[in-house]
C-alpha cells in the first residue's frame, strides 16, 4: 500500500479498502503528503473518523469523502430546490437504503466493518438528511432501533433511527441489508412550503419482464434476471459517482474543498454512534462531537403564523363547493375557530 501511495506518478490516492484500512492508508497519504479520497464510511467510528480529519488537516492535503449518493442528479436537484426556499423551513427529512446485503465478505465481519447496515448505508441517509436540513445545523441526539433479524452475523442487519437537529428539524433513517427485492433508495423531504419525494434506483420508470432468455446483469443488487424487472439506464450516473469524482477533481484543480469533505465523515460517524449506543440503551443518546463547525446555540422556529391582531392562522383550504375556509386561533383565549370566506 505504501508503495503505490508512494508511487512518483501518483499524485491522488482513492481509498476503497474495507474499513479497518482506511485510517493506515489516509495516514500514509499524509505522510506523503498526497491528495486523498475515501469511501464511506470514513471510519469504522468517530474516534477514527476524528483522528483521519485531523491528519488531513494537519498534514495541508486535500481531502475528499466519497459520498455518492449526495451526488446523484435527482439528489442535486431537490437540494437546489431546498436550498432555493421552493419548501420552506424543513421540518422533516427521511432517507431509505435498503437491499439484500453487500458484495463482500469483509462487509459482514464486525471487525472488519465497524458495524452492520447502521454504518454501511446509513452512512447515506444520515448525510442526505444533513444536505437537506442543513450541514450548519447540529446534530444533537438519536434513538435508534437495531436488530439482527436474519443474517447469521454479529451486527445488525436492519435498523431504524430519527435524528433531532438543533433547530428543531428531524433526520430519519431506514436501512437493511434483509431487504428482498433489489436496490431501493427513497427520500422525502417535507417543509413549511411543500415536499419533495425521490425515488432513486428501484422503481424509475423503467419497467421490464423476461423469462431470463439471453439475460445476464439487470442492475445493482437485483436478485433476479427473470420476471419484471427494473432496470436502471445509466447506473453511473444515477447513482452519482461521474458526479462525485468530477467534484473531487475540479476542487484539486481549483483549490478548493469539495462538496463533501473529511470533516463532513467525521460528523457522520458521531451520529452513527450516536445511533449505536441508543439501539443498546433504547433512549435518546447525544450526538458527541469534539469539533463543531456549524452554527450553534440554534432553537426552534417560530410556529405561528399571524392573520390578523386577533388571531393566528392555523390552515386555509377551499372548499368542495368553492368557497375558502380558514382555521384561526385566538391570541388571547386560544379558542380555535372556523372562518369561511
């Protein structure tokens, strides 16, 4: 490993071993000082995670954390959408990553992983929430559910997790690697002003039957090459990574940081644990992270919406027959009252 990071003509290292890896192979780029790029997760935890931010930054290299699916096109798109205020303040963001289970062996040794489906795809969800409702905005607790229903593993092999944000916002989570089906990946994010649903790589608009005659690869994790099936166009591209890497190489360029850095991992990873301790404790756990570089001391919006110096408007609606109708609450006695207009 060390020869080929120290190769002449390598002037960027991409780091794709299993997880236990990452930390000696980012260390011996900055020793070599060389340009890095690690897949997810950053780390098997945040501790590691935190020490591999901290050599990058030290050493002056670039870093880059290869977070695909924060790079797809319909992923882009909604988050300019979000970004642009089309939804309002966002309230809610649920990311899915479901599937039979990964490629390799070393996904399924504990040790080797870190973990189970929580660290090898909610390490998507968690960060698709964080675009959506901000990376500036904290991370502040988790309770997460864990279980190993079916794999004969150590880890979990399904789990589910909310993520309560500083600012009132919530992340959720569904992975499983139990999943039967194929590859399926969702989100859905809801605001004040509207919702945005993305249905990414299961059911795209792309649906086919065959009874496997001459039928060989269909799409990433489908189980089957006979029956209805759902491929996917151009896999590269929908699930992000001609995105990704153009972004790692034109910030190495450019000398800027990319999209998604090593200190965006780290952030990751505390939730992550995060959503370890609580499946054990089956409470609320805080998200501890020793670096925070985002906006602090952050509180929930305000809720009410004035209609006029008598009451809030709680909902407007028309009506079947076609006249408008108001939900107003009264300012002072709180009584809630129907107003048609």
């Amino acid at each position: 490993m060390e020869e080929a990071i120290n190769h002449p003509d390598v002037d960027m290292v991409c780091i794709s071993l299993p997880n236990n890896l990452h930390e000696a192979a980012v260390m011996a780029c900055c020793k070599a000082k060389k340009a890095v790029m690690c897949t997810k997760p950053l780390g098997r935890n945040a501790e590691e995670a935190k020490r591999m931010m901290e050599a990058v930054e030290k050493a002056g290299i670039f870093n880059g954390y290869l977070e695909d699916l924060c790079y797809t096109p319909k992923f882009l798109k909604a988050l300019k959408s979000v970004q642009e205020g089309a939804l309002g303040r966002i309230l809610w963001a649920k990311s899915r990553e479901t599937h039979p289970g990964p490629h390799s062996e070393w996904f399924w040794d504990k040790e080797q992983a870190g973990g189970g489906c929580i660290l090898d795809l909610g390490c998507h969800c968690v960060e698709i929430a964080r675009n959506f409702i901000g990376k500036d905005v904290k991370p502040v607790e988790v309770m997460c559910w864990a279980d190993t229903q079916v794999k004969p593993i150590d880890a979990e092999d399904h789990a589910i997790g909310l993520v309560k944000y500083e600012n009132g916002a919530i992340g959720q989570f569904e992975v499983s690697w139990t999943f039967r089906g194929g590859l399926d990946l969702r989100d859905e994010v809801m605001g004040s002003e509207g919702t945005i649903w993305l249905n990414s790589f299961l059911r795209t608009g792309f649906d086919m039957f065959t009874t496997g005659k001459g039928a060989d690869y269909v799409a990433e994790k489908a189980e089957s090459n006979t029956g209805w099936l759902f491929p996917v166009g151009d896999e590269l591209n929908e699930l992000g990574y001609n995105h990704m890497f153009a972004d790692m190489f034109n910030a190495v360029e450019t000398g800027k940081a990319p999209r998604e850095t090593f200190y965006d991992g780290y952030v990751v990873n505390a939730v992550l644990d995060a959503a370890y301790r609580s499946a054990k404790s089956k409470l609320w756990e805080p998200v501890k992270l020793d670096v925070w570089r985002g906006k602090e001391g952050l509180e929930k919006e305000k809720t009410l919406t004035e209609y006029n110096e008598q009451y809030y408007l709680i909902k407007e609606e028309m009506t079947h027959f076609g006249t408008a109708k108001l939900i107003l609450k009264d300012k002072k006695t709180g009584q809630i009252i129907e107003k048609v207009v």
